[in-house]
C-alpha cells in the first residue's frame, strides 16, 4: 500500500488548515520548547519547521527554552558534581556559570541557527537583555518545608517592550531562561522555563501557550493511556491538580498561572511526535489537551 497523500486528500488538508491560519494571523503565541524535541536531531529540525511555518502565514511565534539534559550533559562532561539537598540538586554559583553557558551558547544558539537556515529572522535574547525578567529566589518545598536549592528563582516581572521590538521588526525571539536576581545586584537566576513562558505569554497578550512535553498530553488516570484528556477548563484542570502526578503538576500550575494572567488558551503538546504543534494548532481533531479559562468569552465555532 502506498504512502502517498493523494491530491484530493492534500486539498483536504489544505482546506482544513484555512479558518485557524485566517484565525491566528497577527496573533502572538509562546512555545515552551522542551524534552525529547530539545535532543533528538530529526525533531529538532521538525520544531524549527513548525516554527518557521507559523512565523511565514503571519502568526507571531516566541520560544522559551530550558536545557536539563544539555546543563547535566555538560556538568558530567566537566567533572562538576553539583551538591544535593533532600534530593533537589543545589545550583551553586559555579553550576550558575555552566547554566548560563549552555542555555545561551548552546541551546539557544543551536536553535536560532536552525531557524535561520533559510532565512535570517530569529534573535536570541536572556531575561537579563533589555530588562526583560527579573526574579527572585526562591527554595523548593519537600514535605511542605523549605529546601534551599541555590541560584533559582521565580519571575517577579516582565517588560514586554524588547520582545514586541524583536516581533514587530518580522523576528523570531527565542528566549533563554535565566533572569538578574532583584535582590543581589550583578546576581543571575535559573527560572524554570514553563514559569518563564507562562509569564511571558500573560506579558505579551498571547493568545496561545504552548508547552511541548515527553507524553501526549494531561490524562485522566495517567498511566492509562485511554484516559487522555483533549480539552478541560482552568476551574477543572484546579480540582485536579492536587492528586496530579508530580512530573506533571508543576507545567499545569505554569498553565493555571499563563489563564490567570489573561491568555485564553494553554495547549500540552507531546513533542516527541514530529510536527505535533501544527497538527493541535491546525486541525479539526488536534493531538494534545487544550485548557481553557472558564471566564473568557466563547470561542469561534472554528476554534477546537
């Protein structure tokens, strides 16, 4: 049998596509670019694709990176040995240095150079370029107390005016997540990067986060598969959170916090599955879980 995608069925396609690119044209959308699609070399290439294809039908994207694979890679590579407090690794201010290292010479470079293959558009920028994040530390909790886990934080403020430069110059931003530290002059954080995308969406006036992930999307009763959850509201997603498996409940707490700050729509994208933005963005059936906030207006009959 034949792989091929007769003429009919790309018209199909093609059809389909229309009302979201019409819907979407002008708007800003955030993509969380992270796990499996951050390492694998063919998937790279497919994000970049995807990007590059919302960027050319007039949608505005923004991409917020992390790098946990790549900071450890390098740390073993090194020889460093981070310390450990209940478990969470501590970042010190020599890790600091390697955090900063890889996510804006590396990862960040690694990206725009693939989203500038064809055309030169995408700029990479930090939290600490132009005043755009400051932070604050922060510990993590264990068992409901404190653990001091070093140089990390939280995103205390946005200014938006670098990036709404970089979008209305026709650009790609593409965002590392490290901020200064607002309490120690010269200082610089780690900030988790669904929480840095979650409040640079709220910023920006997105209309869409996206949050590329390892699994297919926020299930029900996860490990069971058939339990995956296609669309759910902010109040629903709240009810479940506290029984929520702890590798997922901290990227849902970033969603609840990017519709509390006023973005209509968060979507769960499971990025190992070669243009897997497109296909929730862009078809009647989607791939992923969209989470909606209950209060905004009704959606366009168009919109899933």
């Amino acid at each position: 049998m034949s792989d091929r995608i007769s003429p009919q069925d790309k018209a199909g396609i093609l059809l389909e596509t229309m009302p979201w690119l019409r819907r979407y044209s002008g708007q800003i959308v955030v993509i969380k670019y992270g796990g499996n699609a951050m390492v694998d070399e063919s998937l790279k290439r497919a994000f970049a694709q995807d990007v590059l294809f919302l960027h050319q039908w007039g949608v505005r994207p923004v991409v917020v990176h992390g790098g946990g694979p790549q900071i450890n890679a390098m740390l073993a590579r090194l020889g460093l040995e981070a310390p450990f407090e209940h478990g969470l690794r501590v970042t010190t201010q020599e890790v600091m240095e390697i955090v900063r290292m890889v996510l804006l010479g590396k990862v960040q470079r690694e990206l725009v150079s693939l989203l500038n293959q064809e055309d030169y558009q995408a700029m990479g920028l930090a939290g600490e370029d132009a005043g755009l994040f400051r932070a604050r530390r922060t510990p993590a909790w264990v068992d409901g107390e404190p653990v001091d886990v070093g140089l990390v934080g939280e995103i205390t403020h946005v200014n938006a005016a670098p990036v709404l430069s970089l979008l209305d110059a026709g650009r790609i931003p593409v965002i590392s997540s490290v901020a200064p530290d607002e309490d120690q002059p010269g200082g610089v954080l780690n900030v988790n990067a669904d929480l840095a995308a979650s409040a640079l969406a709220g910023a920006l006036g997105a209309e869409k986060l996206l949050m590329l992930t390892d699994v297919e999307g926020l299930y029900a009763n996860w490990p069971d598969r058939s339990t995956l959850i296609s669309r759910l509201t902010d109040e629903e997603l709240r009810e479940m959170l506290p029984s929520m498996e702890s590798g997922m409940a901290p990227k849902m707490r970033a969603a609840l916090a990017a519709l509390d700050g006023g973005v209509p729509m968060v979507h769960i994208i499971d990025g190992r599955r070669p243009h897997s933005m497109l296909l929730e963005i862009f078809t009647d059936d989607g791939v992923g879980t969209m989470i909606t906030a209950a209060h905004a207006e009704a959606f366009p009959e168009v919109l899933r």
